[in-house]
C-alpha cells in the first residue's frame, strides 16, 4: 500500500521545471536581450563619436578605432546587465499583471516562490555571467584600450598623412602635404615645411617621392629626388640643397607609462593589495553581478506596484531606485577611496539598503504577517 502511495507521490510530483517557469524565463530572455542591445547601442555609440572624433584629430589611428570600439562594448555590457535585467524583470511581470496572468497564477495556487523561482532561473546565469565579465572581461578590455591608446600616441605625430590635404603637426611647427600616396604607401608630390633653431628658421623641403620607414634609432622619412632651402624670413642668405635622397627623423612623443590606471588592474592583483583604492575597486566590480540578483528581487514586488497604469506602470519607481543604487554605489566607492567610511560599510551598506528596500515592497505587497510565516516556513508558496 506505501509503495503505492509513493508512486503516486512521484507521478504528481511538480516537474522541476513547469510550463509557467518556461513562458517567464522565455519572455525574460527575449526583453533582457533586446534591452541590453538597445542601451548598449546608445552607449557605444555616444562612444563612437568621441572615438571617432579622436581619430579625426589623430589621436586614434584608423587601425584601432574599430579595435577599441570592439573593447569598450564589452566594459559597456558588463556595467548595464543589471540595469537590463532589472528592466527585462519588471516589464514581463508588469505585462503579466495587466493582462491578468498573475491573477490566474495565485488562483492556481502560486504565491511569491513560484515567480521568484521562475524570474531566478534566468538571474542566476545573468548573475554568473556578470561576474566573468565584471571581474575578468571588462579589466582586460580596459588593459586593452590603454596599450592601444599608447601604441597611438607614441605615433600620432605620423598619423593622419592624406593625399590632397595640408597636415598639421607638433602644435603647427610641422605642415605636411602630400599630391598622391600609392598602394605602397610612397607619397609622391611632397612638401614639407618646419621651424627650427627655436622657431627662428625656416625649412622647406619638396621632393619628388617620399616615404617612412622604422630603424633601430627611431622612425624616419626619406625624401627623394628634392630640394631643401632653409633660412630665416625677411633674410636674404637663404641654403639652397638639392639631393637625390634625404632622411630626417621624425620625434615619437613618450607617453606617461607610470600612472596607474586602476580600471585596467586584475582582480587577482586586487584582491591581493589592500590599498583603499584596490578595495574600492574590487567592491565596485562585485557590486554588477550583487546588483543583477538585488534589483532582480526588488523587481517582482515592484511589478505589482501600479497593475493598472499598464507595462510602463512601475517604470518611475524602477528607474529611480536604479539611479538612487547606481549613485550610492559611486558615492561608496569613492567614500572607501578617501577613508570617509570603513571599507566593510562601503561593500555592504549599499547591498543591505537595497535587499531592505526589496523586503519592504513585498512585505507591503503580501503583509507583514505573511513574509513572517515565510520565514517560519509556515507559508508553502
């Protein structure tokens, strides 16, 4: 007889995963990508045009633009997955709300545990993806951008030759012009101008055909088949060279290598120094995926808010806890920088208030009297 009793148990037993948890997490899924594609579009391309405008100036060399384009989307995903999830989470179950799906849930039995559990199946990855791209993806995309950036500034001062167009270099001392460049990168129809000797002389280079090259001792130029008069303006005693080849060395600015830039830092090494800075750090890598699973579970009490102003109900509440929590987040960090705070406050605090707020919207949602049988275990749903 028992062992009849426990085959039926295992035949009604709830499958592990139902139908209502595969219609969230779909709906879920398909809001969070098209919300993290849509903020990560505006953000990259804000980010675009200063990069592009970088470029345009020469500062950014048209090899790289695309390179640290590519980077910066993945710092850009890593720090707006909480905010699109959190999104994704409060429109789906606002949705259900209006159109009554929750109303039918709760008839069937279904309280609180059964969405959080259903919303959670998706969290848990987004969360454990957060931390692979906030802890690991995003420092090395920085690291990436910085050896790129100097890479480009040690030769902007070479960058931005175009056929048709006068180049301007070392703050106007340098003019270039070049007729026509070539498949092989040979500049044909040069002229070049420069100040010399403190600005005082002159010097006017034209030739035929040009071209750079890279030695042991730094990078030149050598001019072919040209002329080279050089003097002072208002002065009749004018040098006037003709060569068949002439080479100057061109000046490679030496960019400042020293300053630590701690976005571009490893987690290991981190987690291994205990400055206040490092810790600050760590803590506002940590605070992403902390982020994605607190909002997550604000978002489900929140959904329920404002059932009757539609999807975009609760969108008020949800974007101003958001800014409030980003806000705070930043405030934190740099508290623990300058020692205003004890650095355990600034990894807690902001989490805590926020896991706060999210118990007091479900308490008014359910009742106090409710969330403390949930507690006790008392409540099965």
């Amino acid at each position: 007889m028992r062992k009849d009793e426990a085959k039926a148990r295992k035949k009604t037993a709830r499958p592990w995963i139902t139908v209502l948890d595969k219609m969230v997490v779909q709906d879920l899924l398909k809001t969070f990508l098209g919300g993290l594609s849509v903020l990560v579009v505006i953000i990259v391309s804000r980010l675009f045009i200063r990069v592009l405008d970088q470029a345009i100036s020469g500062q950014v060399s048209n090899e790289t633009l695309l390179s640290i384009l590519g980077l910066k989307t993945i710092v850009t995903i890593a720090e707006l997955l909480p905010a699109a999830l959190f999104l994704a989470v409060l429109m789906v179950l606002g949705r259900m709300y209006r159109d009554h799906e929750m109303a039918a849930v709760s008839s069937a039995g279904g309280g609180s545990g059964v969405i959080y559990r259903a919303v959670f199946l998706l969290v848990f990855p987004v969360s454990l993806l957060a931390v692979a791209m906030s802890l690991f993806a995003a420092p090395w995309a920085e690291a990436r951008v910085l050896t790129l950036a100097l890479h480009d500034e040690e030769t902007s001062e070479t960058r931005g030759i175009a056929a048709g167009k006068f180049s301007e270099y070392s703050a106007g001392d340098l003019v270039f012009y070049v007729e026509t460049i070539d498949a092989d990168k040979k500049m044909h129809e040069v002229f070049v101008q420069s100040l010399e000797h403190d600005k005082r002389d002159v010097s006017v280079i034209t030739s035929a055909v040009a071209r750079i090259e890279d030695s042991t001792d730094g990078r030149y130029i050598i001019f072919e088949q040209g002329e080279r008069i050089k003097g002072q303006p208002g002065n009749l005693d004018y040098v006037i060279e003709q060569f068949a080849e002439y080479a100057v060395r061109l000046e490679t600015k030496i960019p400042n290598r020293s300053s630590i830039h701690i976005h571009t830092v490893s987690t290991y090494s981190l987690w291994q120094k205990h400055t206040k800075a490092y810790i600050a750090e760590l803590q506002h890598r940590l605070s992403i995926p902390m982020g994605a699973l607190l909002l997550s579970f604000i978002a489900v009490p929140l959904a329920q808010i404002s059932p009757r102003g539609g999807v975009y109900g609760n969108m008020a509440a949800g974007f101003l806890i958001y800014f409030t929590y980003g806000n705070l987040t930043r405030l934190s960090q740099g508290w623990v920088t300058n020692g205003v705070i004890p650095t355990w406050l600034g990894g807690a605090g902001v989490n805590v208030l926020l896991f706060l707020i999210g118990s007091l919207l479900l308490a008014r949602l359910y009742s106090w009297q409710w969330l403390v049988l949930k507690i006790k275990g008392q409540v099965l749903k």
